[in-house]
C-alpha cells in the first residue's frame, strides 16, 4: 500500500472515530472535557489526511502520527481518570472542589445540575471499555498505520 494510501486510511479512521463521537453526543451522551480533548486531535488528523492526499510528504504522515498518538494519550490518562488510578481535572471530576464558595441559595437549590458533564463517570462502556478507553486503543492502531505511512513517504 502506498504512503498515499495509508494516510487516506489513517485519516479515514480519524474521521470515523469522531463522527462516532458525535453520533454518541446526538444520541443523549454529552461530551465531558476530557472527551472535547480527545476530539481536536482527531480533526488535525483528518487535516493533515486531506493534504497528505495531494502531497503524500514524510512530515505529514509524521504530523498524523503525532495527532493520532496525542488523542490515544488523552484516551489513556481519561480512562484512568475514570479508574480513579489518578486525579482529573477538579473543574469536572469528584465535588469540584465542595461546597466552597457556594451560598445557602445554591445549597438549597432543587434546579437541575450544572451542566458539568463528570470526566469520571463512564458514561458508556462496551465489552468492560469506556469510549475513552475504546479512542485509546484505537487510535493507537492508527499510529502504527501513520508510522507505516511515514516509511513509505518520499523523503
């Protein structure tokens, strides 16, 4: 298969991955801020997919490489997020922080929540994985097939 032809590839998955993301949001499974991360990786990707397939260059299947390798690191380090092997960020995991800084009003309060959408709740999980897992898995493959590109590339 030509480096043309990977890159193609490559972004193509990029592009699956985040148009899955997008049909889980459509479908009632709001993105958490870990999530949004994961996603503009995916969309360099596909970027640099679109360019590769006028200008197969080394340096953008590099490029690739390092977008779908970025996303996959987001993917793990949420994943473990959701785990609880490591801390999140405190503006969307456990209390945010208690009831600091909040009035008797707010305490009291029966409106809905906040709209914070919690970086460690598994909102969805197939075969034991969450989407994040799942993006990391996945688009670690998709690093292999820019490294593949890569070494086909003209220099």
């Amino acid at each position: 298969m030509t480096a043309k032809r990977l890159i193609q590839l490559a972004a193509l998955g990029s592009a699956l991955l985040l148009g899955g993301a997008f049909v889980f949001q459509a479908l009632g499974y709001p993105p958490c801020k870990l999530c949004l991360w994961q996603r503009w990786p995916h969309a360099a990707a596909i970027l640099l997919g679109l360019v590769g397939t006028f200008v197969p260059a080394r340096w953008l299947a590099g490029l690739g490489g390092l977008a779908a390798a970025t996303t996959s690191l987001f993917g793990v380090y949420h994943t473990g997020v959701e785990r609880g092997w490591w801390e999140g960020p405190t503006s969307c995991t456990g209390d945010g922080g208690g009831l600091s800084g909040m009035s008797g009003a707010d305490l009291l309060s029966t409106e809905g929540a906040s709209g914070v959408i919690m970086c460690d709740e598994v909102a969805w999980a197939f075969a034991g994985l969450s989407m994040a897992s799942w993006n990391a898995i996945l688009s670690a493959l998709l690093v292999m097939v820019w490294v593949l590109a890569l070494r086909r590339a003209s220099r």
